[in-house]
C-alpha cells in the first residue's frame, strides 16, 4: 500500500463522517437512537464498499487501520497517566478490583458455558459437531474478527477444515449483534434512569441530540503549553502519543522474534506510555502535556477507529452449519446479556451500566465496539472505564492467551472437560473475591449514583 493509498482511505472515511454528522444533526430517528456519526458513517461505507455496491475505491488495508488506532488511543491512556487520592484510595481499589474481576469473568463465562453447552447439548442433538465448536463462539464474541481467523486457522490445522466459516460467522453475528443490542440497553437504560451522564431523549440537550454546540456553549479543545512558534502544540502531543505508540510496535515485534510470545500491541504500547508518563513527571515535562488535547487525539482516533473497525466487516461468510450455528449464537446472547444484567450492577458500584456496556460490546466483537457504546453513553470517559480497562489488561491478557492457544487442541484431543474445568474454577474465584472483598453491589438500586458519587 502506498502513502497515496493511506491517504486516500481516510479521506473517503471523513467524508462519510462529515456526511454521518450531517445526518445526525438532521434526522430524528438517529437523533432518537444516539447514534454517532462515526457508526453512520461506517456502515453508509460498508454499504457502498467491497461487501455492498463496490464502488468505494478503498485499499486491501482498510480492514488493519482499526487494529493500528486503537494503539494510540492506548497510548494516550497512558501518557495521561494515574493519580490514586490518598483520601479516596480505598474507594479507588474497590472500583478497579471489583471491575477487574467483572472484565475476567465476562471473558471466562465465554471460555467455559458456551464450549459446555456445545458439548451437553449441541454434539447430543448432531453427533458430527466437534467439542470446539463452542471454542469458535468465544473467539468471534470476545476475539472479533483477528481472532477468530487466528483460531479457526489453528482449528483446521487440526482438521476441522469448515472452523474458520463458522468462527467469522460468529465474529460478524457478534458485532451485529453488540452493536444493535448495545443500542437497545442504551435506550432502555436511559429510560430506567441507569446511564449517569446522558439523560432520556425527552431530557436530552439540543447539542447532544444534534452534536452541534451552540457558541455560547462552546469550550476550548485545551491548552497551549508549546510556544505554536517553536513547534505547533497539536504536533508536539501528537509526536508524544505517536512515538509511545511506535516503540510498542517495535518492543513487540521484539518479544515475538525472541520468545514467540505474541502480545496485543496496545497493551505494550500503554505499558510504554506509562513509563513515559513516570519519567514526563519525574523531569518535569508532564507539565507541558495537556491532558484535554491528548483526549482530543484520543477521540479523533477512537471516531476513525469506528468508522474502519464497521466499514471493514466482512459479511459474506458461509453458514455451513445453520441450526447448530445458531443454537450457538442465540446461547451465546443469553450469556453476555447475563453479563450485563446480572453480574454488571452486582460487580460494579458507581456508574454500573457505562462500565457493562462497554465491557458487553467488547465481549461481543472487539474494543472497536466497546468504545462506541461506550462513547455513546460516556463520551468523556468520566466513569474511568478506560483507565481501568487498560490497568486491567497485562492480566487478562495471559488468560485469553491461554483460551486461544491451548483451547483447541485440548477440546479436539480429550482435554475439554480440563479445559473446562479451568476456567469454571476462574468465574467462581472472580465470583468468590468479590463476595470477599465486599465488592458484590447486587442490592444497591440499579438507578444508583455515578463513580465518585457514592
């Protein structure tokens, strides 16, 4: 792909955003449902590009810009770094203990009920499945489209040569179905009064339902702490957050080279950024960062992101298996809207239902999905779900690696009630410890205050 290439690719994304904002600001159902421009944009392109019309003249890379934004919406994670309030710092523990425990557990009630029932029931009712089959659901839920490929490859190496279709299957149903669903709970949420920072539509402000802000309401992007003389100030945040993001692609490809140890790049490139928040505090130069236009950055990616992560979803996939497929997409809803709705409220405390929609959109296809259900309900990230996500992911890391690598071969070679086992016994300990910790909020009214409230 050329630089010309790249260029092109994300000018006809910005038109379709500028066109999805025009659309947004104007049509009353949109309005209604609290879609965001990107999320028009991106299935407007996905209509007319490759899976569609075919006349959108995008390249063959369109489909990795969102696996490559989503690192330098990490990286400003961690360049803004943490502060833990001496005078909150319990209150701080609970929020993040209690939702690390609720991220793993939406992982690994995936991991261990959806391949137990494709085993129970599934291969019962039609003896030619495979007891992987229920593997593939968590791999297109919780992985999305990379790493179903990447399971239902390692599954037809094993011999399972139909693995790959039903994962990407699954893959494409998950993202359907987390973003259409997560739009129903927003809704449904905001009636109940369990969304803190957007009210019902009844309520809501003009500029919210439009996304146009009138100028007496209008705020400054940030502040300028560069002279625009010596460097322009969005060049030197952008050079910060580019250059975190750059450094965690090389120390991955490090790793990998040297260990075979295959790491999700954000997460290195939020690790570095952190670091280089640690060192920008120590000397001095974090005083020369500006939290809001590092947000800005953030966002402006995370808008990008949503666009490629829709327009790029590869609909044509063959269902081989149609009832048994779909005995498994419908058992694979039921548990992540059990996620949602019951272990959601009851494993966080403030701001419930922000930090369960995100974590309901991820376990649904990918972070690409999360953030846009997120930004929906959250758009400021006020409920700290993204700062605690990324806390949270060097030790979710390990046990998606572990699901992903050894799973197949232990369900296809004997090992699957092991496998099973394993992580059943991980959802009861994350169960377990929050009931310990007293971090089990299940009887506080669903409609409770946000995070910092109570």
């Amino acid at each position: 792909m050329s630089a010309k290439d790249f260029l092109l690719d994300f000018a006809i994304a910005s038109l379709f955003i500028m066109v999805g904002q025009l659309i947004r600001a104007k049509v009353s159902f949109v309005q209604k449902f609290f879609v965001p421009a990107s999320m028009i944009a991106g299935f407007m392109a996905l209509a007319f590009g490759r899976q569609g019309l075919n006349i959108l003249p995008f390249s063959e890379e369109i489909g990795s810009y969102a696996g490559v934004l989503i690192i330098v919406i990490f990286a400003a994670v961690g360049i803004n770094g943490f502060s833990f309030s001496k005078a909150d710092f319990k209150s701080e523990i609970n929020r993040v203990g209690s939702y690390f425990s609720y991220k793993v557990l939406a992982q690994v009630i995936q991991f261990s009920l959806a391949p137990l029932f494709s085993i129970v029931v599934i291969s019962k009712l039609f003896p030619k499945i495979n007891y992987g089959f229920g593997l593939l659901l968590a791999a297109g839920f919780t992985g999305g489209h990379g790493t179903a490929a990447a399971v239902g490859s390692t599954f037809e190496k094993l011999g399972d040569v139909e693995a790959m279709d039903i994962a990407m299957t699954c893959a494409t149903v998950g993202i359907l179905s987390g973003i259409f669903g997560g739009l129903f709970f927003i809704k449904l949420a905001t009636k109940k009064g369990w969304t803190k920072y957007i009210s019902g539509f009844q309520t809501i402000s003009g500029d919210l339902k439009t996304g146009l802000i009138p100028k007496q309401n209008r705020k400054s992007m940030g502040a300028e702490p560069i002279s625009s003389m010596v460097l322009d100030p969005l060049a030197w945040h952008l050079a910060i957050l580019l250059l975190a993001s750059g450094a965690g692609m090389l120390l991955n490809n490090w790793i990998f080279d040297v260990t075979g140890l295959d790491l999700p790049t954000y997460l290195v490139s939020f690790l570095i950024a952190i670091a280089m928040f640690l060192i920008f505090k120590k000397v001095g130069v974090s005083e020369y960062i500006d939290e809001n236009v590092v947000n800005r950055i953030s966002g402006t990616s995370t808008d990008y992101l949503v666009f490629f992560g829709i327009a790029s979803i590869k609909i044509a996939v063959i269902v081989k298996y149609a009832i048994p497929l779909l005995l498994l997409l419908l058992f694979g809803m039921i548990i992540v809207v059990l996620t949602l709705m019951f272990f959601g409220p009851a494993m966080n405390r403030g701001s419930w239902f922000e930090r369960s929609i995100f974590v309901f959109g991820y376990s649904t296809g990918v972070f690409a999905i999360g953030f846009i259900l997120l930004r929906i309900v959250d758009p400021e990230n006020l409920s700290k779900t993204l700062n605690d996500t990324a806390f949270a992911a060097p030790f979710t890391t390990p046990i998606e690696m572990f699901a992903w690598s050894m799973g197949p071969m232990m369900l296809l070679n004997g090992a699957h009630w092991k496998f099973i086992g394993i992580y059943l016994v991980i959802m009861a300990a994350c169960v377990i410890v929050n009931i310990v910790f007293k971090w089990w909020w299940l009887k506080l009214p669903l409609d409770r205050p946000a995070e910092g409230e109570i």
